[in-house]
C-alpha cells in the first residue's frame, strides 16, 4: 500500500533550484535528477515504515 507523501513548499522550492543548476552544469541532465527525485519519492512512499 502507498502512502500520499506530503511536504513542505520549500522541498519543491529546493529541487526546483536543483533542477536549474544541473541544467546549467550540462543541459538534460536536470531530467535525469526529475527522474530519480520521483521515483526516490514514489519509494519512501511506498516503504515509509524503513524511513
């Protein structure tokens, strides 16, 4: 069972700037960071009881 993971606007505000600096360092690589974040996050809410 997942769970709905919520969190603060300063965590979208955080990879959001995340995103802009990978993209400034090499352009596409900031869709390789979107990528990992969500399916990170699909995990922690998938198995939040290890977290």
């Amino acid at each position: 069972m997942a769970w709905r993971l919520t969190y603060f606007e300063e965590v979208a505000n955080d990879i959001r700037d995340a995103k802009e600096w990978y993209k400034e360092k090499r352009p596409g690589l900031e869709k390789r960071f979107a990528t990992a974040t969500k399916a990170t996050i699909r995990r922690i809410a998938i198995h939040y009881i290890m977290h």
